[in-house]
C-alpha cells in the first residue's frame, strides 16, 4: 500500500508570505525523488525552483501557471511507497530509493542542492495503485476533487487528503501586503470570501473587489446625464478612465514598490552632494587591469573601486553603517559592513548584497559583484542575496545621467549615488583643464547622523576618488 502525502508551498523566509506559480516542473504521474525540483516560483525577491522532500508518484497538482499561492496552501501530493513494478517501463521496482521516501528537511526557500533526478511516469493502469485510501495523519478523509492533469494519457485520479479546519476567529488574511492593498483601496475584508485554502483571502481576491469597485463607479457615470457627468473616481482617488491601462504591482515591482513607500514614509532623509575629478582613480584602474594580465580573470570594474572607498569611509563614519529601531528608539550601529549595490533586471530593480565586503579588497569585491550580477540577469538570485544589507551603492550612471537623489534602501541608514564620468573642464592647479568628473550624492538618514558627519563621509570618498593615494595612507 502507498500512502499519499502532501507536500505544501514552504516558509520561503524573510518575512515572504505568498508566490506566483511560474512554471510546473513536473506533472501527474510523473515519478519524482527526494529533494528533486518539482516547481519554479517567483517571490517579491527571486524566482526559486522548490524541491519536494518526498520521493514517489505525483498524484495531483493544485494551483495553474501564473497562480498566486499563499505559504502553506498544497503544491501537490506523492503517492509514497509505489507497489512493485509501477515504473513507467513497467521494469523498476517499487522499492527503489530515488522514488519513494523523504527526506525530512525543512525547505526555507530554496531547494537542498540535490541534483536534479530523471524523469519517470507511471504507466495509466498502475496510478490507481499508487494512491491510498489511508491517510497519513490519521485523521478523518474526505474526497477532494477530481483532479486531472493537461498532457496526461491517464485515467482521473481521486485522491484522498485529511480535512481541513476551518479557521474561525478574525479575516482570514496572512499577507501584509493584502492588508495594506486593501486600506489603499477601501476594501472591506470582512465582506469578501477568500479563495484561498480555508477561505483564505488571496491578493486576487481583493484586486477582483478593486476591479468590481472601479466598474461600478464607471457604469454610474456613464447612467448619470451628459451635464453631470465627471470624471468618476476610483477607491484610491485615481480616475477611472475606461481607456487607461492597470498595471499590478506584484512580484519585484511590487516589492520596490512597498519598500520605497516605507522608506518615504518612515526616513527622515536628506541628501548632499559633491563633484570630483575621477581621472586618477581611472589611470589606477587602468594600472590595475595592466599588470593582472588578460589571461588573470575578470578587470577590477569602476564600481568594485567604489564599493572599496566605501569601506574604508565607513570604518571611519560608522554612524552610516547602521539602522534604526522605531520601537526601542535607537540608533543600532552594526560592526560589519554588507554592501549592496542596485542592478536593474528585466524583472526590475533589485539590490544583491556583498557580504563582508569590509574584509575584502577590490578584486575580491569586483569578484563577487560579478557573479551577483549574472545571477540578477538570469533570475536566479535567492533571498538570502537580496537581504541584509547596510548600506547601498548606486551606479545610476550606467544610465547616462550625472547626479539623482537616491532612495535609501530602507531599512539601512545611507546610500551613495554616482553619476557617470565625464570629460568636463576643472580647475587644477590653478589652470583650466580637461578632467573626468563624476558627481557623487548621499542620502542619509537625518536621525542617526547630522550634516557634519555625511558630509565627512562624502568628502572623504571625493578625497580617495580624487587621490587613490588617501586610501591607502588611511588603510
């Protein structure tokens, strides 16, 4: 006899509540192993293939391409414990190790690190078999719904799972974001019906509710008559034209979205900048590059250079190297220094983070902002890369653009903008000359430092820009 386990969508960490189903790596009746990747997700920060700890035959799938699944709903089920002879082939075994068992991890976002297992498919007469009619926590059962599978030549499948409670008590709601979507909106949650497991209220239900709203207000206006016709309002105050385009903001843009707001809402912020000739820091990058060798791996980039000043400027201005806490009211300074730099995607902005960068040099920090980089073009970042970090490096001009006033990366304290370099005519020396100029701008949280230490702290970095020299008389 199998026994039917399921597996359900995991704790994906860092506070993550809820992901969009991308792509199905497996399909009923496919055989699976343990740890192998059965499912593509994307996250507000990543896009993860997670892995199933069971090992066996999928019985069932729950939830369509570009669904929205909140943490804990069911993924799929395994029918454990295949009778004798259920390969595809009608040759393997039962008990072979790679499609039957768990693996009794705890899956936190990602999978295990398990090499991916061949495919298999039980054969249309053997699925039955595979599914039990007894459950595995020994609860009362009651017969879901039947589930068929796209693609498959294979009878319908029952499948048998323990009953869910159903949950009593306040709206049924776990994501945050659904709460804050719905105040924007004016949404009762008390009047809609979740379509989540138990009710649950998903994103999807409350966009329907803002949906049917902005229809609503669309159709009075169009009763009303001609002289009284306004524009009509939506919930959030945004007019309803009825040609305009919506956009959710969900995965990545929705992330920025929120933590851009937060930082608006909570930083008391202010910004400073300042112009230095770059043309030495660019002869020593070139100097550095030249005697590596081409055949010595990647150049030392203009960024790895900056990120190394930053170091160095926050070991001497440690009050940028820190955060906030609201509650406690108090300003904590960390010891370390976890450097994140943005890098726009097709996905949108995200922000990897350097770990100990204050322990590395520019090679080393060049190193790892490389490989972060391809990672964020491939979508293969996990969350762990995206958090974290203390303080932001900003190369906004790779866009074009000389000076910005950065967003700080809430929940850090500073970031530094750096614009593009320039051939643009300086002062030197008393004469008038051609130099590479860069503007280089800080946005600081106004709470952990006043003007005279930010303004340090650029100074310091226009110093060792202007003069490679300074950094290593203060190292």
């Amino acid at each position: 006899m199998a026994q039917v386990l399921e597996f359900k969508l995991p704790d994906l960490g860092e506070g993550l509540t809820e992901a969009e189903i991308v792509r199905w790596l497996v399909e009923v009746g496919d055989v699976v192993a343990i740890d192998q990747p059965v499912v593509e997700v994307e996250t507000a920060k990543a896009m993860v293939e997670v892995p199933c700890p069971y090992g066996g035959v999928v019985t069932a799938r729950f939830g369509e391409e570009g669904a929205e699944l909140p943490v804990g709903a069911p993924l799929l089920t395994v029918a454990v414990g295949a009778p004798e002879g259920s390969s595809g082939s009608g040759e393997d075994s039962g008990s072979d190790p790679e499609s039957t068992g768990g693996s009794g991890n705890v899956l936190v976002g990602y999978g295990t690190g398990a090499p991916a297992a061949r495919r298999r498919r039980i054969r249309p007469d053997r699925l039955d078999r595979a599914v039990t009619e007894t459950p595995v926590s020994g609860a009362p059962v009651v017969e879901a719904p039947v589930v068929e599978a796209p693609r498959v030549e294979a009878p319908v499948v029952k499948v048998l799972v323990a009953e869910a409670s159903v949950s009593e008590g306040p709206v049924p709601v776990v994501s945050p974001l659904v709460r804050r979507l719905a105040r924007q909106h004016d949404i009762d949650l008390r009047r809609l019906a979740g379509s989540g497991p138990d009710g649950l209220i998903l994103r999807a239900d409350v966009d329907r509710a803002i949906r049917t709203a902005e229809e609503t207000a669309t159709a009075r206006v169009a009763q009303a008559p001609v002289q009284a016709q306004v524009p009509a309002a939506a919930p959030n105050g945004v007019a309803a034209a009825v040609d305009a385009e919506r956009i959710p903001l969900r995965g990545v843009r929705g992330a920025v979205a929120d933590k851009l707001s937060r930082s608006r809402t909570e930083i008391p912020d202010a910004t400073c900048w300042v112009d230095a000739d770059a043309t030495e820091l660019m002869a020593v990058r070139a100097a550095m590059n030249a005697a590596t060798g081409p055949s010595a791996g990647p150049k030392v980039s203009v960024l790895a250079l900056l990120a190394r000043i930053c170091t160095a400027a926050l070991a001497r201005f440690p009050e940028l190297n820190s955060t906030v806490d609201t509650e406690a009211r108090e300003i904590v300074r960390l010891s370390g220094v976890h450097l994140g730099f943005a890098a726009q995607t097709e996905r949108g902005l995200v922000v990897p983070v350097v770990r100990d960068a204050h322990t590395r040099n520019a090679e080393s920090i060049g190193a790892e902002i490389a490989r972060l980089t391809e990672l964020a073009r491939t979508g293969k970042l996990s969350p762990a890369q995206l958090t974290g970090g203390t303080f932001t490096l900003n190369n906004y001009g790779v866009f074009g653009v000389d000076g910005s006033t950065p967003i700080i990366n809430h929940p850090e304290a500073a970031m530094l903008g750096v614009g593009r370099i320039m051939p643009k005519p300086w002062v030197r020396q008393g004469e008038l000359a051609v130099r590479q100029v860069v503007q280089l701008s800080l946005t600081f949280d106004h709470r952990v430092c006043d003007g005279g230490t930010a303004g340090g702290f650029l100074r310091y970095v226009a110093d060792c820009v202007e003069q490679p020299a300074v950094l290593l008389r203060t190292l």
